[in-house]
C-alpha cells in the first residue's frame, strides 16, 4: 500500500517521443502536401494525334509516288539506252589515215595524200569535208578551229552526185596541198625542232538512219634524228560526233 508522501504520478507526459497517436497526425499532414503520383504515361491531345495522322499520310504518298516513277520509268530507259546501243554498234565511223610528207626542204610543196576510211560497220554518205596543211610552233599550244565542209550537206535519198558511198573498209581521198613551198625560216625551224607540219580538218557523213556526223581530225610531222617522223595525232582537235 502506497504512503501518503509518495504520490502516483498521472497524466504524465512521455519523455522519450511523441505519442503514436501524434506520429500518425505528422504522417497525415505531411500527406496533405505532396501530390498524388500519376502512374499512367500521359495521352496526346486531340489536335497532335491529327497531326501525327497528317505526317504519316504524306510520307506515304510520297514514297508511293517515289516507287510509281521508278517502276514505270525504269523500261523505258532501259529501252532508249538499248536502242542508243544498237545505232553506236551499227553505225559507219570515219577514221582519217593521210599518207605523211615525204619531204621537208626548201622551195618543197608540202603536200599529203587525203584518205578516209570507213571502220564501222554499215555505209555512210559524204556531206563533204575540210583540210589545210600548215607549219605552227612545236609543240602547239593552241587548238585549231575549224570551217564547216567544203560543200552543202548532200540528201543520200536524193541521188546527189556528190554524195560518195563509203563502205565499210574503203578507203577514199585526194591529195592536199599547201598553196606556198616551204621557207628557208620555216625548214630551220622544223628542223631545229621549234615547228612542225601540221594537218587539221573536219568531215561529215550520214550514216544508214540519215543522222549527221562529223570527225574532226588533227596530226603533225615533225623532223626526228635527221628524217620525217610518222604522222603523229595531235593532243587536241581529235574527236567524234
């Protein structure tokens, strides 16, 4: 039994901590601040799912029309590549082969011997040509520039007495000649390898289908270890068309 000078202490706070019924009052209001978590991501509006849609729609169109143009265009180029193939493997091609100077002195005429010859493979008509000789610098440091052919192109269907028929493998031609002998001044200088003789021109033709063409042609002789050399093809001015 207790005695009177000891009281039972009542209503006596813990020392140790807040009550459990303050710990779950701290819990709530601090629950009351922070917002509640969205676990689902979230939706597109209306205006940027049409937009998606819209995007979607065009790169489609676009590549559909990307694969129509290269399905239906494909046969015809390779059609217009085929038949450009057959008329370059038919066609006639003039090759110029001029019998060269034989002779390079003073008071001499230079003079070549003309000689087209047909390499290709069908006929071709003569629309006419042209051809001078000259002596230039050596090397040349220019290219010549060309007249058109010596007479009017000539209709193969018309039977123009000028339109000569090259078969293939004939050759034909006529010699050229330079209106002025060589020069003392122009021998020393071909011979102390400072010019050279040169012969440049053009011929045209027709080949089976009438389509023109013209060969551009350019070569020299040049004095080398006391004699004439081959006719050379010069750098530039050679060409097909």
């Amino acid at each position: 039994m207790a005695s009177h000078g000891e009281a039972e202490p009542t209503n006596v706070p813990h020392q140790s901590g807040s009550s459990p019924h303050d710990q779950t009052g701290s819990a709530q209001t601090a629950s009351r601040h922070d917002p509640p978590s969205d676990p689902s991501p979230r939706k597109p509006n209306v205006a940027e799912q049409q937009f998606r849609l819209k995007l979607a729609i065009f790169w489609s169109v676009i590549i559909a029309a990307i694969i129509a143009v290269f399905v239906t265009g494909y046969p015809g180029w390779e059609n217009y590549m085929a038949q450009e193939a057959a008329k370059r493997s038919l066609r006639a091609y003039i090759d110029v082969r001029p019998k060269g100077i034989m002779t390079i002195e003073e008071g001499v005429v230079p003079r070549v011997q003309e000689r087209f010859e047909n390499i290709g493979r069908t006929p071709a008509h003569d629309n006419g040509s042209f051809s001078r000789l000259v002596v230039m610098e050596y090397p040349l440091r220019r290219q010549f520039v060309n007249e058109e052919c010596a007479h009017p192109a000539s209709d193969p269907k018309a039977n123009n007495p000028k339109a000569n028929k090259w078969f293939v493998g004939k050759a034909v031609g006529k010699e050229v000649a330079r209106e002025r002998p060589f020069t003392a001044a122009e021998v020393d200088a071909i011979k102390g390898g400072n010019a050279a003789v040169y012969y440049h021109g053009q011929v045209c033709y027709r080949d089976i289908l009438h389509e023109p063409h013209r060969e551009d042609f350019c070569l020299y002789w040049k004095w080398d270890a006391g004699r004439v050399s081959p006719g050379l093809y010069c750098d530039h001015g050679n060409c097909s068309g």
